[in-house]
C-alpha cells in the first residue's frame, strides 16, 4: 500500500470523531421521538422515550418533551413542555408524566438543545398515544405440526379497562395479514394462545397480537414484539463450524432442533468449494429419532481450497437448510507470513493472499473515510485542509 495512503488512514479516523462533534455535522435526526409505556394501572400515567443518536454525547444535551392534544407543526406551540428525567447507558432519555385522561389522544415529540452551541436545536417526529389504550404482545408458538400451530400472545396491561378482547391475526403475506382468530375475553393480565388447523405444510406463515379495550385498539407493532413467522411441517436444523479438519477430511456438524411435526427426520450435509450459493456434493444421509447434534465425516477433500458446508433435514414433507459455514483445509497457507530474500532493498514482507485482503479491507476503509469528507461543506473542507495539509491534494 502506498505510504501517504497509510499516513491518510491514521490521521482520518481520528479526524472523523473530531468533526462529528461540530455543529455542521450534528445529524438533523440527531433526537428521535420514540415509544412510550404505561407506568399506572388506571391508564392515566405513561413514561415517553426519546433517543439521542449516536456519537453525540448525552453530557452535551438537554432534553425534553412537549406534548398536547394535537399536532403542530412547530413544535414550540405544542402546550405542555418537561424536561427529561435521565438518560440510561445507550443514550435513552424518558419523562414520566401523571394525571391524564385515559380517553385523550395525545401527541409528543422528543426535543434536545445542545449546551454549548446556541440555538442547536433538534426535534424528533410527532408521535400518539392514548394513555388508556391496551397492551399486547406476541410470542413464539408454543406447537408446530404438519398442518396446523398452536400460537402464543400476552396481555401486558388492560389500560384501566374491566376487560379487554384479545385475538390474533395471520396470514402468508407479510404485508397483508388477512386471516384472524375468535376474540378471547381476558379480565386481567396473562397469556392467551389460538389453534390454528387446517394450514398449508412447508407455508411460512406470520402473525400479530391484537387487543381491544373501551378506548383503543392496539397491535402487537411497536417498540418490541412485533411479529412472529413459522412453518408448519418444517424441521428445524442448524449448521455448525466443521471439526478435526485435515488436508483432505472434515467432520460436519449440524443439530436439529424440531421434526416439523413427524417423529423422525433424514439429515444430512451439502458442501462445495467453488460456489457457496451452489453447494453441488452431498454427504450420505443418517436417520434421526432425537433432537439432538449429529456428524458426518467426510473424506477425499482437497487441501488447500475453501469449502461452504451446511446441514440439511427432510422428514419426508419438507426439507429444511441450515445456515452455509466457511471453513478452508488443514493445508491452508493464507496466514503464513514469509521473508522475501534479504537483497530485497526495502527488506519487506510477503503476505500470501492474507496481505491481498488486508491492503482491500484498508482500502476500502480509506475511500469510506474519503467519501465522507468529500460530503462535508467546502467551509469545513477549509478548516480541515488548514489544520491537517497532508489531506489537501486527497480532499
């Protein structure tokens, strides 16, 4: 690698922090209104989240909340403002806010004001809640069959209502959830589950919690606890790294952790060394009646190549493929740094193909940096130049 290039890389990593930290570069998203949670039974008290994004330093903000009863578009004019109560270890900041009407619709949005730059300002988007309204939110299913699912869900908080309906929605489109199941009542917290029958074998389905009170409905969408996905009638494998790999054998590993609704499932290993995506040799099959990890060795590999691997299992109604793993035989010389002879007048080093990867891996890290400051404004570019000239023919 060229020498003024390394010397670049050096001086930008540091440069970059530096120059975040400036009032030019503060990110116009820098606060972001976030979620909110209920901190009363009654449905009158909620606590609201905002985020200050990362780098900037929670030490140099103030922040806080406004909120009213509808949305403006300056967020000086909505009625209520309070200061946040404290930030927590990943730049978080909250406020708890009492004595409001379960029934309203109430808007907020997150504020911070940097301390030692005037008139720095940021404002996150304007967010709703009803501090009345339920909580809900979904769970992985509790039993997967060939043709049908046993899905799970959980009542978090009633909204200060006597009871709430709870059901789920589902369906194979992602996008268009248009299935759902009967309304359960529910008088307090707790989980609640549905059957599902009559489902199409090796079909990804999706499902959401949804609950229902006197004043809102709520689905399980936000900030956690979204969504769920299963397939009925697939077994559930996983791949693991290889173990005791020489010049020309390896044992494969994999572990599957579900039949997919049979009580025996066939497993096996796909491999190559040209094409990851296009694992063209098989190992020979094993017969698994437990859930439990397995190996194969298998023999007649070439030293030296890299290989992709992964585990496979069929249970006779559909076939299900562990993540690809990478590994390379025992022969493998990547690593090996080795003296080039003495007369060299530089006396460097040879790295063998590990020094191709580093001087990409550096460059790419370099372009990244370069590509970053050629965004800044040409009044910043000026400072920088003045200050750091080794940069002025790259900027």
């Amino acid at each position: 690698m060229n020498k003024k290039k390394i010397k670049i890389i050096i001086i930008l990593v540091p440069l970059i922090l530096s120059i975040a930290t400036l009032s030019g570069c503060i990110a116009a998203n820098a606060i972001q209104t976030k979620h909110w949670d209920h901190i009363n039974t009654e449905g009158t008290a909620v606590k609201l989240w905002g985020y200050l994004k990362l780098p900037e330093n929670a030490h140099n903000w103030d922040a806080y909340f406004v909120y009213d009863t509808e949305r403006h578009d300056n967020w000086e004019h909505y009625q209520y403002r309070v200061e946040a109560d404290s930030y927590d270890n990943w730049n978080f900041f909250s406020v708890e806010i009492e004595n409001l009407d379960r029934e309203t619709i109430y808007h907020y949005r997150a504020v911070g004001e940097h301390k030692s730059q005037a008139n720095t300002i940021r404002i996150g988007l304007d967010n709703t809640f009803i501090p009345g309204g339920p909580r809900v939110i979904v769970k992985d299913p509790s039993f997967i069959g060939l043709d049908s699912a046993v899905i799970e869900g959980e009542l978090t908080h009633l909204g200060g209502a006597d009871s709430c309906n709870v059901h789920f929605i589902y369906g194979t489109d992602l996008d268009n959830l248009n299935l759902e199941t009967n309304d359960v009542i529910m008088t307090s917290t707790g989980n609640f589950n549905a059957e599902l029958t009559g489902l199409s074998s090796c079909q990804k389905y999706y499902y959401k919690a949804v609950a229902t009170n006197d004043v809102d409905t709520w689905v399980s969408n936000a900030p956690l606890h979204t969504i769920r996905e299963f397939t009925p009638g697939m077994p559930v494998v996983q791949t693991y790294l290889p173990n005791d790999v020489t010049t020309n054998s390896a044992k494969f590993r994999g572990e599957l952790f579900g039949y997919g609704g049979t009580s025996t499932c066939e497993v096996w290993f796909e491999y190559g060394d040209e094409d990851p995506n296009n694992l063209d040799e098989i190992t020979n099959s094993i017969t698994l009646d437990n859930l439990e990890e397995f190996s194969i060795v298998q023999d007649g590999l070439t030293g030296g190549p890299t290989y992709w691997v992964r585990a496979v299992a069929n249970n006779g109604v559909c076939e299900s493929k562990g993540k690809v793993k990478e590994f390379r035989t025992s022969d493998y010389k990547s690593q090996i740094i080795q003296p080039i002879d003495s007369s060299d007048e530089q006396n460097s080093i040879k790295v063998i193909s590990q020094g191709s990867i580093l001087r990409n891996r550096l460059t790419l890290l370099i372009n990244h940096f370069y590509n970053k400051l050629k965004n800044l404004n040409s009044v910043l570019l000026e400072k920088i130049k003045e200050k750091y000239p080794l940069l002025d023919k790259y900027l």
